[in-house]
C-alpha cells in the first residue's frame, strides 16, 4: 500500500490533502491511489449546489457547515471555482466567502478548478470525493461555479442537488424554466430577506412543486441564518430517504463516469492520430480547394481512425 493511502485511511490532513492534488492534477500515482482506496469507500453522501452567479452560494454553504455537522456528519467541502486563466489553478473566491470555517479542523475544504469542463464540474471531481470519503467525511458538500442554466452536470455526479435562487431571478422567469428545473433534488430561494423572496418562491412552487418528482422548495438567508437549519434537516431527510435505493443510484453514476471515461480517452487518441496523420492534412488541403465538404470529411476520416 501507498504510503499517502496509509496516511489517507488514518485520516491525515496532509496526506488527505496531497492525495486530492495528485488526482486533481492526473498525476501517474493517482491511478493507483483510486485503486487502493476503491474497494473501502461508499460510505461518502454528496449535495451539490448549483443555480446562476450571485445565487450566494458560497456564503450558504458556509452557514450550512455548523448545521450538518449538529446532526452528526463529518463534512468536507469542495468548490469547483472557475479556473484562473494565468495559472490554470482554482481562482478561489469561494474559501473568501467562507473565511468562518477555514479555521475549524474538522472540516476539510477544497477549492478546484473546473478546467473547462463540461458544467463547470472538473474531471477529477469524482475522484476528490472518493479521497474524501477515504478519509472518513461522510457528507461532501459540492458548489460548482456559477454559470447559470448550462451548469446541469453537477446531477450526474452527487447524491442530492440543490438548485439556489434569488429575489433577483424573479424578473426572468425563463431562468427559473430552463434546465436547472430538470435536475433539482431542492430548490432553495436564497436571499429570503430580500424584496422579492416570497413571490419569487410562489413562482418556483407553481412551476415545479406539482411535477412527479415532488422536489423540496424552500427559503433561505446566508446572510441573516434564518431557515438553514431547516435546510439541513431536509436535506438529512433527504439523504436518507435516497440511501433506500443507494446502490441502484451508485450504479447510474459509475455508467455516466464511465461513458465519460472511454469518451476522453477516445477524443485523446483520435485527436493524437489526426496530428501525426498525412491524410487529415490532405483532407484540409482538399476542404481548402472546396474539392470536399467538411460533413464527408469528417465522416471519412472517423471511419479510417475506427478500422
């Protein structure tokens, strides 16, 4: 066994905390990390936190932290922040947000860049949680960056997703129809001080409340504390109600992380092929003389790259 697994499964920080940075980073010695802790995890549940920028996020995230821990949870928090353009690292404005609980050694917090990946949910996130719940958290909470309706991804990967709203989202009511009413376990109206909260959680309840799924709709203030208590029950309520039929979900996500896996690594090496390929340089020279379109090339060269 690794030495950062021993470390890892002893609950080391340090260990705990070097061993997301070598998956984050698909560093060789990550493979072989997830295949040594694989066979002692599952006991990890994920909420994942999503909705438009300015949602505060972040800011409740933190108030939720002391909450979820009062009910018995050890609780890790990783935030997918938009990756920073100069060093491709996690920008971090999230852990600024939640200077309230940088001290607290019982809960580990993670900033990671998405990358660029689809939804603003990083490649390696999977993997992060699987350190985590190595570790012994038994409850990650997920923000991803905030990039409105797109940022649907986040679903595939945790346990329960939380969709925020607020008072200013009331004037767009597209933005409250558009995908991220597909995919919410819970929707929560942050900001209920505001002018506003409550038509705008009449507007979320009449379009969503009555659907087959049943989701939870309800208010929230990160900044003055008032209904994250009731948040974190609910979400204990609904962790556990969803622990019933865990492993038929398990299942549907290790298909997504799959599919994803044999996707990149097929976009790998066709994109490796074509560089190195005289013949995709001959299709551009024949696209540029109009000799060809580009639908036909494009379907001639994938049937030569799968023979």
């Amino acid at each position: 066994m690794l030495p950062i697994v021993k470390g890892l499964l002893a609950g080391e920080r340090r260990a705990l905390a070097r061993a997301i940075s070598i998956v984050d980073n698909d560093e060789p010695e990550s493979r072989e990390i997830i295949r040594q802790i694989f066979s002692k995890i599952g006991g990890a549940r994920t909420v994942g936190f999503t909705g438009p920028g300015g949602a505060g996020k972040s800011s409740l995230v933190g108030r939720l932290i002391p909450e979820c821990q009062a009910l018995g949870y050890r609780v890790a928090v990783l935030a997918v922040d938009p990756t920073s353009p100069l060093t491709g690292g996690a920008i971090l404005g999230d852990r600024v947000r939640m200077q309230g609980n940088l001290d607290d050694e019982k809960v580990f917090m993670r900033s990671m860049a998405s990358r660029g990946a689809v939804g603003g949910v990083s490649k390696s996130l999977r993997n992060a949680i699987r350190i985590l719940d190595a570790a012994g958290y038994n409850l990650v909470l997920v923000e991803s960056v905030g990039a409105g309706q797109l940022e649907i991804e986040i679903s595939k990967v945790v346990d329960i997703t939380a969709v925020l709203f607020t008072p200013h989202t009331g004037d767009n009511v597209q933005a409250v129809k558009a995908g991220l009413t597909e995919i919410g376990d819970m929707y929560i109206i942050n900001k209920s001080d505001l002018e506003g909260a409550g038509a705008l959680y009449n507007t979320i309840v009449d379009l969503i409340g009555d659907t087959d799924r049943k989701p939870v709709v309800l208010k929230a203030s990160a900044k003055t504390g008032k209904g994250v208590r009731e948040l974190a029950k609910s979400i204990d309520k609904l962790l556990k109600e969803k622990s019933i039929n865990y492993k038929e979900r398990e299942r549907r996500m290790l298909e997504n992380e799959l599919r994803d896996m044999v996707l990149n690594t097929v976009e790998k090496k066709a994109s490796q092929m074509l560089a190195g390929s005289k013949k995709y340089s001959e299709f551009v020279d024949k696209l540029t003389r109009k000799e060809i379109d580009p639908y036909a090339a494009a379907e001639e060269l994938a049937a030569g790259l799968f023979r």
